[in-house]
C-alpha cells in the first residue's frame, strides 16, 4: 500500500530514504488525481521494497507543495539520494511512471 506523505515526515520518508522514492500530489477534489490513485497502488506493491512510493494530499500539506513549485495536480515528483530526479505533472500512463521510476534504479 502506498505510504501516506506529510510535510510533518517528508524529511525522514523521502529526503533521507536510501531507496528511489515516489511522491503523488494530489487531492480528493481532483478527478485525474483520482484515475492515478490505483497505478500509484499498484507500484507501490509491485515495487516493495526496491522503492518507496506513496501519496501527498496538498491541501492538507502546504509546505512541500510550496516547496517544489506544485501549481497542477496530480504531480508525481521522483527522488534519488534525497535529490528530485524527475517530475510528472497530469495523469500518464502506467508504463510512463515505471519508466521514470526504473531510471533510478
């Protein structure tokens, strides 16, 4: 199951994780947020424990949002080593996001 991301643990889940992470910004309100929800599912099972990859509901973590800039939702930010190593901004296929995902690898 996917990992649920705060501005509270992001530090310590994504910035100091050894592993490739994967953050999905999103919000209930968002329609292609939610068509995304079930690949973000999938990966984070079928990436266990290669990667880390989970969620971050932006109205209710404002900081990280701000941080990076996220103005369109869903944003997938891929991180390598505590550094963002690619963004995704609107819904993409599966295989788009494991591409991104393997090149971290």
């Amino acid at each position: 199951m996917a990992l649920e991301f705060t501005d509270a643990n992001f530090d310590e889940l994504v910035i100091k994780s050894e592993k490739p992470v994967v953050v999905d910004l999103w919000a209930e309100w968002c329609g292609p947020c939610r068509m995304l929800t079930p690949i973000v599912e999938e990966m984070a099972k079928e990436y266990e424990p290669r990667a880390v990859i989970g969620k971050l509901n932006v109205d209710d973590n404002p900081a990280i949002t701000a941080k990076y800039s996220v103005r369109n939702i869903p944003t997938l930010l891929f991180f390598k080593g505590g550094e963002l190593a690619d963004k995704q901004v609107g819904a993409v296929p599966k295989s788009t996001l494991v591409g991104k995902l393997e090149k971290l690898f």
